[in-house]
DNA sequence: TGATATTCATTCGTATACAAACAATATGTG
DNA sequence: CACATATTGTTTGTATACGAATGAATATCA
C-alpha cells in the first residue's frame, strides 16, 4: 500500500489531477492556518512580548528545573539549534539563567529565575484565555475531539 | 464573559494555578507539533528541495494566474514580506516569471514559466501521498471531522 | 482638480525551524 | 587503558513568519 503510493509518486501526473488537486483543502493548509491564527491570538493578548515558543520554555522548564538545555528543547519539541535560540533569548531578559553541571561537563543546567517565576505568573490567566479564545468557535465536545485528533497525527 | 477573561487575564494566578497548568496540553502546543510532523512528512518525501509554503505558491499560482504577488499572498495566507521570499526564490529557480503590469504600475504580474509547471506535474502525487501520510493515523470519518474542526477555527 | 486614503511592493529587524558540521565530553566494550 | 560511539552544545546557512516603516502608484471623493 505504502509501495504503491510511492511508485504512483515517481510517475507522473495526468492533467485531470492537476485539475482537481486543491492545496488550500489539503491538512497541510489547515494546520499551517490554524497554527497561525493561535500565534496571532497569543501576540495580540499575551504580555511582556513573549511569544509562544518562549512561552512553552518557560512553562515547561518550570515544570521540570533543573534540566540540560537539549533535554528542555526535548520536551518542547524544539530543534537543538531552536531551543539554543529562544533559551539565549531568555537568558538575556532575564527570566532564565546557566550554569555548567559538575557531573557532566557538556551540559548547561537551566533554571528559572525569580523574574521567570514572575513572568509566568504574570501571564499565566491570559495563556489560558489564549486557549479559550482559540477554541471559542468550538463546542466541549469539538475541543476535546480536535485535541484528540490532533493528538493521534502528531 | 469576553471583558471578565480579560480582567482575569489582568490579576495574578495562584500557586494552585501554577501547578494545574500544562503547557503541552494545551491546543497551540498540538497545533505546533502536528504541523511540524506534517512539515517533516512533506521534506521527506517531495523531491526538488521544495517547501510546503512554495508548494503552496506555486500550485495556487497554477489555479489564479496571471496575478499579483499580494494577491497570491492572500490565497496562500501569506505575509507580503513572506510570500516575497518565497517568490523570489521561485523566481530564482525559474519557476516563475515576473512582469509589470501596463494597467497598474504598483503591481508585479506573476505567472507560471514551463518549468513551474512541470515541476507541479512531477510533485502532484507525492504531495497527495504526504497528505495521506500525514493523516494515516486516522480513520476516513476522523480524517473529515479534523478539516471541518480546523476550518472553524481558521 | 486636489486632498486623502488605499494598495502594492520592498526593506529592516526579530524570531522560529531545521539540516549539517563541529568540538568537547561521556559511555561502553574489548 | 584504548577506542569506537553517543550525547551535548555551538555555529552556519537557508527558509519561513510577521510587525513596522517606507515610497510609489492608484483610487476615492468632496
């Protein structure tokens, strides 16, 4: 099944399917969108310029300090290169700080700093009217089956 | 129920707040991630080094050409600083031509050159393979009810 | 006509996002 | 111990993504 998609790939298409092929109908399109109005509803209401990336770093780091800077981007489904970015970021406002780990001298340990602990608290009902207004055009029932959905394609 | 979240959003959250709170179950962490995996489906796969956003471009050009670059922007819910790049790029790589418009001196009239679309005709059924890859996990019936929740809250 | 507003394209700055290559450090196996 | 392998963090390069500012061309309307 796989296989005979993938040799139907290599062939090539007929001008009828270019005809009926649509991106804006396909899940790529859909995601890409989606993910944008939430980003958008995140910078309009979220304070302290944060952005939703960072947003998940400091939440997520909260969660889980002291943790090496690879393992923080681990859990925030950050690339290595990604992870560096936003975590320098925060380092600079601030709201993280370093240190090396005695045990293993390849690894920065990360920890929130009061200002962190502060920003997150700071922001933290609005994160939660972030959420809400982005599944404002959902019922309950809607929420839980597009999170569950979405939780099976990632 | 709009203006109390927003002074909500204003007053500080509780300890209890704190420790409730999961960034990574919120719906902006699934969106994130779900459109990531269907970004690294789609690299996978698709061959000429293209990016869904100039898969994008270009398949929707095919359907509206001749048109403006703005105006290709806005069918592919893109940034006119976004959608110049990745013109740019495409031009770059000969997948479409610019020309001035006689009748509006503002605009950039972009059309599809020969190979654009042959690039389109060689590519159209990988991107409906990365499509069906993307949403394998589910059955049909979930597959619709997912685009239907996506499209709400676009 | 002439002032105002709108649209189009460009540019700058900042922030993801990831592949690839690299050095330093750990770890495990012989 | 020695060596292969893996992990951590860094850097570079390319590609979105968007706010904001700018300037040119066009549209609108009093």
């Amino acid at each position: 099944m796989a296989e005979a998609k993938k040799s139907d790939s290599a062939s090539h298409a007929s001008a009828s399917d270019m005809e009926t092929y649509k991106v804006d109908q396909q899940i790529g399109f859909f995601l890409r969108q989606a993910n944008q109005r939430h980003v958008a509803i995140f910078s309009a209401q979220m304070g302290d310029r944060l952005t939703t990336t960072q947003w998940a770093a400091l939440t997520k780091l909260r969660e889980i300090q002291p943790t090496s800077q690879n393992q923080l981007g681990r859990d925030t489904a950050m690339d290595v290169a990604t992870i560096k970015g936003v975590v320098d970021r925060l380092v600079k406002r601030g709201y993280v700080s370093t240190a090396p780990d005695p045990q293993d001298g390849r690894r920065l340990v990360l920890s929130l700093t009061g200002e962190g602990e502060a920003a997150i608290a700071r922001n933290l009902l609005t994160a939660v009217a972030v959420t809400e207004e982005t599944l404002s055009p959902l019922t309950s029932g809607e929420r839980m089956m597009l999170i569950e959905l979405l939780r099976k394609i990632c």
